[in-house]
C-alpha cells in the first residue's frame, strides 16, 4: 500500500499505468476501509499528476473510473447490512422524491 501510494506521486511511463492499476483493484478488493479509502486518495494523486499522458490512454481512464465508481458504491452495501427492512423502508422514504407520476 505504501508503494502504492509512493508511486502515485510520481509521473508514470505508460507501461507502467496497466501494473498501477493491477495492483490498485488488488488493494481495492481488501475487506479493510482503510485500504479502500486510500487507493480513493491514492488513485487522485496519480490522476493528477499523469494528467497529460493519460489523456492518450482511454483505456486506463476507463478502468480508473470503473474502480472509483466501485469503490464509491461499495460502502452502501455494507452499512445496508445493518438496517432492518422497516428502518431501509424509512430510510428510503426519506431520500426518495415521491414519484407523483404512478
């Protein structure tokens, strides 16, 4: 994790972008927050300081956006896990505009 995150800082060739990403979805797989929250911190810094060059490489862009949307999502899930259904039914309730069109 903490090459990782070395490595962010650093301006990557582009063969090296492909093995960043590996081993950002491996860290991002972990079952620890902390680790997940840190590739989100990580994979920023990389973005930015490769900017230029990955405006050549579609393909990774895509599989960095694949990633963060994951990594995004994925939280819901497991506070989902702690709710009953009537307290989802009210949670949900509560952020859901009402479809006045049914």
């Amino acid at each position: 994790m903490v090459a990782l995150t070395l490595l962010s800082q650093c301006q990557m060739h582009e063969v090296h972008l492909p093995i960043y990403l590996a081993a950002a979805q491996q860290a991002a797989a972990s079952p620890n927050w902390h680790s997940r929250v840190a590739i989100l911190d990580s994979l920023s810094v990389t973005l930015f300081s490769n900017l230029f060059m990955l405006l050549h490489s579609p393909a990774f862009v895509q599989d960095a956006r694949s990633l963060v949307l994951g990594l995004l999502s994925d939280s819901w899930r497991e506070h989902k896990a702690k709710f009953t259904e009537e307290q989802l039914l009210t949670l949900t309730d509560l952020l859901v505009s009402p479809n006045y069109y049914a």
